[in-house]
C-alpha cells in the first residue's frame, strides 16, 4: 500500500490531466457549461479522486477497487474527449494529445490494478 497518494505516478498524471482539460474545456460554448463541460470535467477529475480514495481505504481491496472505478472514468473521459472533437469544440491536435495521455494513464492504472 502506498504511504501517499501523492506518491502515485498515476495519480500525478492524473492530477496534471485534470488541469488540462480545464483549461481545454473553458473556450467550449456556454451552453454546455451544464452539459458536456460538467460531464468532461467530473469525468477527469473522478481519477485521481477514486485513486486518492482507495489510497485512503487502507486495504489493497478497498485500493483495487477505487482504481477500477478510475479506469472506468477513464474510459469514460476517452468517449466524451472523442465526441467534443466530433462537435468541434476541441481541435484535432488538442484532441489527439489529450487523447494520447487518457490512453496511457489508462495502461497506468490498469498496470496498477494487476500489481
């Protein structure tokens, strides 16, 4: 078990994503500030918050867990940055980069739940 969450390379990553796509996200038109921003935004951020938590758990189960429920948010985040690319709200090479670093925190994580 990790002493910190703040140890964790994925959550790290996961932390720098975040800040990302908020700052992606605030040229995206106003009226998906409640639709498809919310959802982006909730979807980022919900990595490292289920890391930090099942680091908070203290068991390997509780941290096997919350790292399934981040890979999910993962992928959840992979289909939402897809279809803000489809609306062009995100451009292609923003998209391509964001999408290349949810892929890899993806792998991260999944690497993370086998150990």
């Amino acid at each position: 078990m990790p002493k910190s969450v703040e140890n964790l390379r994925t959550w790290q990553e996961g932390m720098r994503l975040a800040k990302d796509i908020y700052r992606a996200s605030n040229s995206w038109p106003k009226e998906e500030v409640y639709g498809l921003t919310a959802q982006v935004r909730r979807a980022v951020v919900s990595i490292p918050a289920n890391l930090a938590e099942g680091v908070g758990r203290s068991t390997a189960a509780e941290l096997s867990r919350y790292s399934r429920i981040a890979l999910g948010s993962a992928y959840e985040l992979d289909t939402l940055l897809r279809l803000s690319r489809d609306l062009g709200y995100l451009a292609h090479a923003n998209f391509e980069e964001l999408n290349a670093r949810v892929s890899s925190l993806a792998k991260q994580i999944s690497a993370f739940i086998s150990y």
